[in-house]
C-alpha cells in the first residue's frame, strides 16, 4: 500500500488513502482520497492493452470532443484524464507498469442487477446518449486499443487452435457441444461489416451493468465509466453486451424479455434517428452473438490455464462459460419474439 501511496502522490501530492475500488476483472483500480477530490487510479493491464498509451490518446480525443458540444446536449459524466504533477497524462513506475488517473463520479452508485424497469430504460438511454454524443466524431481518430476484441471468428479460431492440445481434464463436453452446435453464427456481423450492411462507428467496447453509473436514488443514469475499449467497432457490439450483462436473471441464466424490450426502447429514442435498416436487422444477431462470445472467452481462458480473467478459483472461467452458454440458449428460444420486438421497435423510431 505504501507503493501504491507514492504512484498516487505523483497525481497529487496530497493523497492520503488509496482503496481497491470496483470488481473488474483486468485492470487493478483503486479509490484515491486527497485533500481536495478523490481520484480514480488504475494500473492498465499491459498483458490485456499492449499499447497503453493508445487508451490515453482516446480518453483525451473523446473529451474534446464532448466538450466541444453545448453544456445542455451532454447528460452524461465520462472520465477525464487528470495530469501527474510532472504534467504528464500517465506515471510509469519501477516495475515499468504504467498508471493513469481520472476524475471520480461522486454520489454515485453501479449497480450489479437491475432492480426495476425503470433502471433498464436509464441504462439504455445512457448507451445510445453515448453512442449519439459520440455518432459526429470520426472513428478514424481514435486508435485500436484492443485488436480483435469482439472479432468472434477469431476467438473461435482461438479455440479451434487451444482445444485439441488442453489438458483433458478441464474439458467441458457440454461447453465444446454447445460451441460446436453454434459456430455457425460467430461471423455473421463481421460479415455484415465486411458487406458495407453496418459501418465503424465509435463503441465503449463494454457497456456491462456495473459500468454505469446511477444517481444515489438509482433513478437516473448520470456516467459511463471503464473507457479503455472505447474505439471503432460496431455499435452491435454494445448493445448486443449491454442487454447480456443487464437482461440475464443469474438465478436461471435466463433472458429477460421485459428488461430487454426497456433498454431497447430507450436506447432507440436516443440513437435511432442515425439507425439504419441493416441495423435493425442485425439486433437479434448481436443479442445472440455476445453471450455466445464471452461464454467461447471464458471457456478457452479456462483451457489455457486462466491467464486473462481473473479468478477466485480453478473452476470459475468455466462456471462463467457455461452461465453464458445457458444465456444464449435461452435467446435462441426466443428468437421470434425478440425478432418482433425490433420490428415493433423499428415502427415507433421510423
């Protein structure tokens, strides 16, 4: 702690506390108090982000550019950059880790389940506010921080290479079954990307639940945190990890159709009027796709021994795979409603 105390000195040098702030699973993240402000600090993830600096470059391009916009047109709180007392947007320190700081949201709440529909519709309108403030800024600006995240085709080419080699006894039949009976649809959207059906646009990269942030009564969402995979991408993407994370009833790895249909609705009202055709009809796609996706991720990180999630035990990549495995099956079961649910969708935005 004393170390993580010097590393916080060098932003401001009258920190006096540093706590682990949040649970997520690749950067270190702690809560900074100073005599002023707290701050957020973070250890960014050199093994996840072989470019750090790149994450840097993208939180400075998009706060110009939501700051160039009228104080009225932004409802929602992004991070900024806060600069070391040397000047410097980021610290490196003896073990060459590099470490940033950005403001803290005070008064604010994540949230890991949602409690009401109410919640569901401020989530989506948090995404798609995101997404529109962000729709005028050419994704050609920001840098990649991330390649091949959410390229499912080669995740799965991934796993095509570790399976045949993984140690027997952390193979799961039901996961290897379910990923052999679903491949079929791991490339549609890159497809639709490689067709010109849907375009790069600027995406958070993982718009989970716990990443928004709610006023202290839970009745407005007022920030989106995590932005180190903020870059261009598909927005299907977003939305598609946005109603897993939110519409997935972990008592039964269930799809929730009413808290789907709520964030969808809010999400359109904000980011409709830039909505295309092709993008309506690549929704079900992507709310398919995601849980199918990160449940491949969690299983070949089991395969390989764990090294990219972090886990509180030997078996927990695999029970978070076969959660998501469970999650997109209950999608596929409601193809068809979920299908006339973006059709009646489509009606109300045309």
């Amino acid at each position: 702690m004393i170390e993580l105390l010097a590393i916080a000195r060098q932003f401001s040098g009258s920190s006096t506390a540093v706590l682990p702030l949040g649970n997520g699973l690749i950067n270190a993240t702690y809560l900074v108090t100073t005599a002023a402000e707290p701050f957020v600090l973070q250890c960014i993830n050199a093994h996840v982000f072989p470019e750090p600096e790149a994450i840097l470059t993208n939180l400075a391009e998009i706060g110009r550019h939501i700051d160039s916009k009228a104080p009225e047109a932004v409802e929602l709180q992004i991070p900024r950059l806060i600069q070391s007392e040397a000047g410097f947007d980021s610290v490196c320190d003896d073990r060459g880790r590099i470490w940033r700081a950005t403001r803290y949201i005070a008064d604010t709440v994540s949230l890991e389940v949602l409690g009401n529909l109410h919640e569901a519709r401020q989530a989506g309108f948090a995404l798609g506010h995101f997404h529109r403030l962000l729709s005028d800024l050419d994704p050609v600006r920001l840098k990649d921080t991330l390649p091949g995240f959410h390229i499912t085709p080669a995740y799965l080419a991934n796993y095509d290479r570790i399976q045949p080699t993984a140690d027997p006894n952390r193979i799961s039949k039901d996961c290897s079954s379910f990923i052999e009976r679903h491949r079929v649809f791991a490339d549609d959207l890159e497809t639709a990307k490689r067709q010109g059906l849907l375009p790069l646009r600027i995406i958070h990269g993982d718009p989970k639940l716990n990443n928004f942030l709610f006023d202290r009564d839970r009745q407005k969402a007022v920030g989106l945190i995590d932005l180190d995979t903020v870059k261009p991408g598909l927005l299907h993407y977003d939305i598609g990890d946005c109603l897993r994370s939110c519409c997935h009833r972990p008592e039964n790895d269930t799809f929730d159709p009413d808290i789907g249909e709520a964030i969808l609705a809010s999400y359109l009202d904000e980011a409709g009027h830039f909505f295309t055709g092709p993008d309506y009809d690549y929704l079900y796609a992507a709310i398919r796709l995601i849980p199918f996706e990160l449940g491949l991720r969690f299983y070949t990180d089991h395969l390989e021994g764990d090294r990219y999630f972090k886990v509180e035990g030997p078996e927990q990549n695999l029970e978070r795979a076969l959660g998501q495995f469970r999650l997109c099956k209950s999608i596929i079961a409601q193809e068809g409603a979920i299908i006339k649910l973006v059709e009646s969708l489509l009606g109300k935005t045309a």
